[in-house]
C-alpha cells in the first residue's frame, strides 16, 4: 500500500450551549474570569439521553455522507474516548450498529485528549499494512458526564461533541495524505489529568500541564513536521487539542507555523477531549478557512500526559 489519506470529515456537537453566565449562576465565577483564564465563552452539553456512541454515530453518518460512502463500505471502525461508561459492546461496535456497518474491526481507544491524532495513525497503519481499506476514525466524549459541576476549577472548561474522519488507502501513485506520527508519553506525570474514581470524575493540575504544553510540546510538534518533510512555516492549519485557548496560542507560536490558520474553537466548544481536534478541523473546512489539499498538523496531547501528532492533507 501507499499510504492512506483522510477523504472527508464530519462533526456534531448537541443542542444545549451552556454560556459562561449560565455556569455563574452554578457556581463561584464569572464570564469575565473564565474568558481570561481560558478563553472559553460556550460549551455544547449532551442530555442524559444522550450516550457518547449517539455523539460518535451522528458525526461519523456526517463523514460517511460526505465522503459519498455506504455503511457498507467501511471495514474498519475506531473511536477515541475516554468516557464510555459500557465496557462491552465497546462504543466502535455499539456506532457499527446505529450505522449499519456490517461486519468491521471495531475497537476504542483510550488516550483522552490525545486519542483521535492516536487513533487516526492507528487507522493508517493499519491500511497501509493491508488489514484494512476504508475506516472510519472518530473522537467522541461526553465530558460532561464525568465533571463535578460543582467544582469551578474543571466544569468551566469542558464540553460535550463529536469529530470523525474517513481515512482511505491511497489510490496507485498517490502521495500518502497522512503523515507519519510522532507520539510518546509521560508516564511519570500521568496523574496531572485524570478521570477516575466512582463515579469517575475528571480533574486536572493546571499549572503542570501548562507549563508541560508550552514549555515541552512544541519541539515534539515541530518534529512531527520534519518526519512529514513539512516546514512548519508552510503549513496552511494548524489543529491542536482545544484544551484552553492560554495553550493553544503560545504553542502555535512556538511551533513556527507563522502563515497558518489556528483552530480556537475552544472559544465555542470548550474543551471536548478526544473529539476536539476533528470537531475543530470540520469546522475550518465548512467555513471554508482551509481549502481541500491544504497541509495541516494535528497535533493531540493531554490526558496520560500522552502526545501524537501529524501533519495531514486536508480532503
């Protein structure tokens, strides 16, 4: 096999936006407080009827649609979350199911905020090793369902959504469209974000993965353009995991990628852990701010302290 490439995109996020003022009537904060600390404005909030393969589904049906596909024509399904509470059917098998996708591989992938760049290398290679020929690859997360909404330090940051992308083998002759990934991992400082506990609830050191983000990341991203052959001031978008808009900016900056559009949809959607960067991707190429062909880096990192990047060319 050549390589893969992403041929469309898709993206849901549920009806209810929840505004800073909304949180400042729940607990001890302020519009003005959230939007310095984090940028952050609205966030999308799933219902309790709501599951994270629903999420994950109505994405994914959009990706398909776009890609002028059939259910039957994906033989792979893999979804990045960290907040499926079943463990079995997993959230791959239970979307095969609500899209009628007949017999696929159907596995999840548990790298919380790094999960969909995870995911989507997962995908690659595994086309180009020739298990696979059309896959689907989603992040979906449910955050609100593992946030203490009383807690002002972690519920003003999340929210709720879903991003997917169909990753098909190249034809003969044609460039890869995804780039090789740079991934890795800081055990050691694995607790700096966490969902655990029973109930499971989401918590964070902010500070430490501040300082790790901006401070450690961007030569990681920076070496995920050069395995690409990507100079970084060529690079049309750039997609990073929204996880607060403080983080986002710095590290765009660092990374030299000074001609290239920066997701911010944070600003709107808070932080939706693995579903965020291919919700933040679909939404540049339906407004049109990145063109078909283009070259992005995406790049996750967060939850484990895990990181995966590439640089993608944009269906």
């Amino acid at each position: 096999m050549n390589g893969s490439r992403i041929t469309a995109v898709g993206h849901y996020q549920p009806a209810r936006v929840l505004t800073n003022d909304d949180l400042a009537g729940m607990v001890d904060t302020s519009d003005a407080w959230i939007r310095s600390r984090v940028g952050i404005r609205t966030r999308h909030l799933a219902g309790p009827d709501e599951p994270v393969d629903e999420l994950a589904a109505h994405a994914a049906a959009k990706a398909l649609a776009a890609a002028g596909l059939a259910p039957g024509d994906i033989d792979l399904v893999l979804v990045a979350t960290s907040t499926a509470i079943d463990r079995s059917p997993n959230t791959a098998a239970r979307v095969a199911a609500r899209l009628g996708i007949p017999q696929p591989a159907a596995m999840d992938v548990n790298v919380v905020c790094a999960g969909f760049t995870h995911a989507l290398a997962t995908a690659d290679h595994t086309v180009r090793a020739g298990a696979a020929t059309r896959a689907l690859v989603i992040g979906a997360d449910k955050m609100s369902e593992v946030t203490d909404w009383t807690d002002r330090t972690t519920c003003v940051l999340v929210g709720d959504g879903a991003g997917a992308a169909v990753v098909e083998a190249c034809r003969p002759g044609e460039e890869p469209g995804i780039g090789p990934v740079l991934w890795g991992s800081v055990p050691q400082m694995g607790n700096a974000v966490r969902i655990e506990g029973t109930p499971p609830r989401f918590a964070q050191e902010g500070q430490s993965v501040y300082r790790w983000a901006t401070t450690q990341l961007p030569p990681i991203a920076r070496r995920a353009c050069e395995k690409a052959g990507v100079e970084p001031a060529d690079l049309a978008a750039v997609v990073l995991h929204q996880a607060n808009l403080r983080i986002i900016e710095p590290l765009a900056h660092k990374i030299g990628a000074v001609n290239a559009v920066v997701a911010r949809d944070v600003t709107e959607s808070g932080n939706t852990s693995a579903a965020s960067i291919p919700l933040a991707l679909s939404k540049l190429l339906e407004r049109g701010a990145v063109r078909s062909g283009d070259t992005a880096l995406l790049f996750g990192f967060g939850g484990n302290l895990s990181y995966a990047g590439q640089v993608v060319r944009c269906p």
